[in-house]
C-alpha cells in the first residue's frame, strides 16, 4: 500500500454520536497523558508512572478496537459490496501496524 494512499484524500462519515463517543475516548485519554506529565513534574514514582502509562495503553487500545471495528462494518464492508477488494489488503496491513 502507498503512503499517499493513507489518508489524505478519502473521509468516512461518522454518525454524530460515533464521533461524539470517539472523541470522549480521546479527551479521557488526553487527560490520562496530561496525568502522567504532572507525575513526572512531580518526580513521582516510576512504579506508578509505568502503571497510569500502561492504563493509557490500555485506553488507545480500547480505542482502536472500536474504531476497527466500524471500519469493518462501513468502509471494508461497502467497499467489499462495490466490487474493490483491494480494501483486503489494506485491512491486512492496518492489521499488522495495529499488531506491532
């Protein structure tokens, strides 16, 4: 897959509550980031820095499930339907970044 592929060109409509729901997820985890940066101000324990650090892993990953998973059901299925399934391929190496 071409890196000018990625993203720069096409869009996915989200409903507004899919976007609403997304974005409360990233607001969180901004929040849990902007923790984690007071903790280190703070000298705080490396213990409890790798713990809020990995809660964070945690949500991104939460995340990116949800947002796969309507990938799979708008965008894969309705390009699979249209006839390209090139969308295969690019879900297989969305896959593996997501897998690293």
């Amino acid at each position: 897959m071409d890196e000018q592929t990625t993203c720069c060109c096409r869009t996915t409509k989200r409903s507004e509550a899919e976007r609403k729901r997304l974005m409360n997820r990233l607001s969180r985890i901004e929040g849990q980031i902007r923790g984690i940066k007071g903790m280190l101000e703070k000298d705080a324990y490396c213990a409890d820095i790798l713990t809020q650090s990995a809660a964070v892993s945690a949500a991104m990953n939460a995340f990116n499930r949800e947002l796969l998973s309507s990938h799979i059901h708008s965008c894969v299925v309705r390009d699979i339907r249209a006839g390209d399934d090139t969308v295969v391929d690019e879900l297989t190496e969305l896959l593996k970044k997501l897998m690293k």
